[in-house]
C-alpha cells in the first residue's frame, strides 16, 4: 500500500533541512580548492598540512576533549547516580545548576575565573587550566545524557540486587551502572567533543592556542586555508562520533533498557 | 536456638507506623512465609533482615550475632525482587558469577558454581543468554540462581512470583520449594497471596497492620485462625454472628436458631461470637426440619472440579458459601430452598 501524500511531507521537510546543512559545506569546500582565478586544487590543503601548528592545536584540542570527557565523567557519573538514587528532591536544584552555562556568559566565567583561580603552575599556567570552564560548558549535556539514562534503569533494585551480592559502591557503580549507560556515556562524550573543539573564547582571552583559536589565526591570514580547516574540524568531529560509536557497539553488552519482557 | 531471630523490630516512617515491635524466630532450614495485604509492612521487614532498611528499635540476630548495624554487603544474604533485577549487562552466567566475582574466588570455581546453580534451576542451556532474552520466569529463576550462588546464610524473596502469570507462578513456586528442600537454606518469602503462602512454607506469619496476626504452620493457619482478621484473609470463609447458647451441650444460637458447634464446649453463655464456616464443611440438602439452618441458593460460581453455590440463609441478608462437587452442585438450581448443615466439629468459634 502506497500513500504519496504521507511520505511526499516528511521527505520534502528533510529535503529542505538537509540542503541547508550540505549547501554551506559544499560552498566551503569549493571555496578551500579556490587557487586565485579560475584555478582549483589542494593547495590550501597543502600548505595547512606542512603548518606544525596546526597540528599542535589539534593535538591540544583532542587532549582537552578527553581530559574534560573523563573529568566530567567521574564527577558527575557519582553526583547524577545518588542524585537518582537517593536525593530525588534535589532534582529541581540539579537542574537549576545544569542549566547554568547558559544563562551565564562565557566571558563573565572567564573574567571570574582569572580572578578567582589561583593555583600552582603546571595548572593554572597550563592548557590543562581550560578543562574547568570545559567542564562546566559541557556539564548541561552531560548531565542530560547521564539523566536520562540512569532514569531508564531500575536504579535501586540493581543497586540493591548487587550490594546484596556483596558489592560495594565503586564495584556497583564501574560494573553495573556504567556499563548499562553506553548510549548515554557516547552521547555526553560526543556532545564534550564538539564543544571542546570548538570553543573559542576561553582559550582565545586566557591565550592558549587551541583549534579554534587556530582556525581564527588562520582565518585572518588565508581565506581558503581557514575554508579548508573548517571543513578540517567537520571532517574530524565526525570521525570521532563514528569511532566512539564504534567503540560503544564493539563493547559487549548489547544493552536493552527495560531488561525484562 | 534459632537460627534467625527477629527481636521487637519497629520501624517508623514519618508519623506512620509501619512495624510494631514484630519478633520471629526462624530454625535452621525452614521456609517461613510473610503473608499479609499490600501494605501492611512485608517488604520493609524483609528489606530490615537484608540490611536495606534500619529498624527504629529491635534487633536482627542471626546465628547468635546481632547483625542490626551491618552494611546489606557484609550479611551474605541472597535476595530475590519482585521487579526483574538482573544486570542487563550481563549474560545469565555473569549475573550469577557477580557475587562470586566480588568475592574473588578464581575463574574456575565461579564457572563451576554458577554451572551448578544454573542446573539447579533448570537453565543450563541458557548461560549465555542476556536477561532481554530470557522471559520473566527465567529471569528470575536467573536472579534465584544469582542469590543461591553466593551460599547465601538467609535467602530472601519478596514476591518473586508476582509479575508472572499464573501458571509460571505455579510451576516456579513449587521449583523454589524444591530447590530450598535440596539446599536446605532458611528462607524468608514475602507474598500477599495466601495460596502461595499455604502451599509452599513450613510456617506462615499472618502480618497486619505492622503487627503479627497468628504465627504457625499452613494447616493451623487455615484451620485454627486465631482470629477473625487471619480467617478473613486466609481462605475463604462465611461469617455469621452467633451467641453461645449452651456451654456444655456446644450450641450456638445464629440467627435465631440453635446449632451445634463443638467448640462452644467450655464457653460462658451469651458469649457473642463470629460462627465461621468454610466453604468445604457446608453440606446442602433437601430442605427438612433436621437442618440447622435453612436458606436460598442466590448464586453459583464454576471452578471446574467444583462449584461454589452462594445461599442466603432464610430470615436475614447473611451468606454461606458451599463448595462441592461440580456433579453434585449441578442437581441444586439457583432458586431453590436448601437446608444448610455441617459436622459440629466444623464450625470455627472466635469470640466478638
Ligand atoms: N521509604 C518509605 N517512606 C515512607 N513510607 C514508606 C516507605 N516504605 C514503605 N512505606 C510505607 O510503609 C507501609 C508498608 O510498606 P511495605 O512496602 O512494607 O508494604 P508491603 O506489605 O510490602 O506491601 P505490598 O504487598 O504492597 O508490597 C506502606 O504503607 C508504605 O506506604
Ligand atoms: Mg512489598
């Protein structure tokens, strides 16, 4: 049975949306192969691979990712399981300080930050110093992604199931909850991801030279080279969705929330 | 000495009083039933043996040790929860083995202890099975499997029937008796359905209200309640208001005529009593002066093998139930007059 009318909507919707998504990235990546003239090749491309700095501030993006990630994650993987667990009636306040960062702009955080922190050097004076306002950027989705999650599962019955089998916390929490949050754990680390490669303003004023800061170096000196980077970033937030995605599927708990039938 | 022993256990919730002073006492291999309606503080008496909960007062003595302020981890206690608790995770052998992995016992004994209690209950072939691919059933035949693998000092079991439907949870029920029989492990199993309660336990504990109603084995519970909130609940019964009329003959006055009911032996005249008779000590016959008391078959309930007729005993809105033989029941019409009779020794007498 065919209905035209029904499947005609939808697909011109996504059509729509979906053009609107390709045609600024074919532009750009039309725009990267642009030599001057009517000349087109990979010269952008060339020059951007042979820049060590380039690949410094990828590798300085990548590591702040993982780093904020795994910060993220031991901190709020405990705070979000008691929160389920235990102290329900403090949801409406967890949920006041997950939506913090978006109330409060990143430049009065920064302006916070550099007056409130002070610390020993290899942090404050360090890259390492941006995990925390990262931390704090990516903590709305983390928390979301943690949230919804635990919710699906049968907290205090596992929890109560496992202790009675002897468990303790870290047991419980390491071999139980967390293996049981791998779609919840991909999505936070993937949301972490995009944000941290692309955040430009604490890393542009506390004067670290991470990716995007590069990308806007670049931007101000060649055109097709910041085009090229761009789609550079894309290419690689993409690549780390599918290997995280990977990775979470290769895992061997072929997870299905509800358990029972 | 007992092996469990529940010492003047309270526990309050708020300004609601869940568990008054309950003191039980369990021997060494026996399977005792919590039986009571919903609410009436089954589960937080478990949940206060298996650690979950802290009583208000009163103490949790097993083997001569008061374990009252030991951490749920640290009591070797296998419990089994009415909501499916497997970690999903993990295959059905890894369930089993989590106790045991905790423990850190090598490789090849928890293989070998997760193999034997799998076989015990009759899920060897699904080991690798994840617990979205297994039924209810199975799945908590696993999570019986999972508490019996860490050779637990006390298993505990809070309605692990109830999400099944009614023929798995007679099969299952009958199996976790079987399966306690051959370990011989004390058990405590909570249910609100007084046939489970009957058909599987050494003894049964009537709990109401947070308090004890009766405490004894599944015949004396059914045949002697101690009173009339146990014979309400367990069984059926019909409930008339009587009068000792004659202490030393046994007679009754019910609704206006006097019976015969052994139990009235030794009791004061015009003692006011609940005359009690279950459905099964009622005989229905041709109505005749003999009867003791006479009435009108208003309804009739089919089981199968028998066949519940409901009569109104003549002069008042008052019912009896007798069940009998379905062959028997269908000769009686609905309509008709009966006399309602019993062996004197039938009738339950608890005083008003
Ligand atoms: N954490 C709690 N906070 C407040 N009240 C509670 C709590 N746990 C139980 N109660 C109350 O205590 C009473 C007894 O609860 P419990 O769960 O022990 O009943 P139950 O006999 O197991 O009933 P059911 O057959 O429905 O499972 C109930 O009225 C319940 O509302
Ligand atoms: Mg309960």
């Amino acid at each position: 049975m065919s209905r035209p009318t029904h499947n005609l909507i939808p697909g011109l919707g996504l059509g729509v949306i979906g053009l609107y998504f390709v045609i600024p990235l074919v532009a750009t990546g039309a725009f990267s192969l642009w030599e001057g003239g009517d000349k087109y090749g990979l010269a952008a491309y060339a020059a951007l691979i042979h820049q060590p700095k380039l690949w410094q501030s990828l590798g300085l993006s990548v590591r702040l990712a993982i780093q904020t990630i795994l910060v993220g994650l031991v901190v709020l993987v405990p705070a979000v399981f008691w929160l389920n667990l235990r102290v329900q009636r403090l949801r409406p306040l967890f949920d006041f300080l997950s939506v913090l960062p978006f109330v409060v702009p990143p430049i009065a955080l920064v302006a916070g930050m550099t007056t409130l922190y002070t610390g020993p050097d290899w942090f404050v004076g360090t890259a390492n110093y941006l995990v925390v306002p990262y931390v704090i950027l990516a903590l709305p989705y983390t928390y979301r992604a943690l949230d919804v999650g635990m919710r699906a599962l049968d907290l205090k019955t596992l929890t109560e199931a496992s202790q009675s089998l002897g468990a303790g916390w870290m047991t419980l929490i390491l071999r139980v909850v967390v293996p049981n949050l791998t779609t919840a754990l991909i999505g936070a680390a993937l949301l972490t991801i995009a944000i941290v490669m692309g955040e430009f303003t604490f890393a542009n004023i506390l004067l670290f030279n991470t990716f995007a800061v590069y990308i806007d170096y670049v931007g101000q000196t060649s055109a097709t080279q910041a085009a090229a980077l761009t789609l550079l970033s894309f290419l690689i937030t993409w690549l780390a969705m599918l290997g995280v995605l990977f990775t979470g599927r290769g895992g061997r708990g072929q997870v299905q929330i509800g358990g029972a039938r | 000495m007992s092996y469990l022993q529940l010492d003047a256990v309270a526990k309050h919730y708020g300004s609601r009083t869940v568990l008054r002073d309950v003191s039980i006492d369990l021997k060494a291999g026996e399977f005792v039933s919590l039986l009571g309606p919903s609410g009436c503080g089954k589960t937080t008496l478990l949940r206060i043996v298996a650690g979950f909960d802290q009583p208000d007062s009163g103490r949790v003595v097993l083997e001569g040790r008061d374990i009252s302020g030991l951490a749920p981890a640290k009591r070797q206690m296998g419990m089994v929860f009415q909501a499916y608790s497997l970690f999903p995770n993990m295959t059905a052998q890894e369930n089993v083995q989590f106790g045991l992995r905790v423990r850190r016992q090598d490789a090849a004994a928890q293989q070998k202890r997760a193999r034997e209690v799998l076989e015990l209950v009759g899920l060897a072939e699904h080991a690798q099975k994840y617990p979205h691919q297994l039924s209810g059933g199975q799945q908590q035949r696993v999570a019986l499997a999972r508490a019996l693998a860490i050779s637990p000092a006390l298993l505990l079991l809070d309605e692990p029937l109830s999400a099944l439907d009614a023929k798995v949870r007679v099969q299952l029920r009958d199996e976790i008796r079987r399966i306690q029989q051959e370990t011989g492990v004390t058990t405590l199993f909570v249910t609100h359905d007084q046939e489970e309660a009957l058909s599987i336990s050494d003894r049964v504990v009537v709990m109401h209200d947070g308090v004890l109603a009766q405490v004894g084995e599944p015949a004396a519970i059914y045949g002697e309640p101690a009173n009339i909130f146990v014979a309400r609940f367990v069984g059926a019964v019909a409930e008339l208001p009587g009068v000792v009329a004659d202490g030393s003959g046994g007679m009754v006055t019910v609704l206006g005529r006097q019976v015969a009911a052994s139990r009235a032996r030794g009791m004061a005249a015009g003692t006011r009593v609940y005359f009690l008779l279950r459905p099964e000590t009622v005989r229905l016959g041709p109505p005749d002066a003999a009867g003791m008391l006479h009435g009108t078959v208003i309804a009739r309930t089919f089981f199968g093998a028998l066949t519940s007729l409901k009569v109104e005993i003549t002069g008042g809105t008052d019912c009896v139930t007798a069940a009998m033989a379905s062959g028997d029941a269908a000769n009686i019409a609905i309509g008709s007059t009966v006399s309602v009779n019993w062996d004197p020794d039938s009738p339950r007498l608890l005083v008003a």
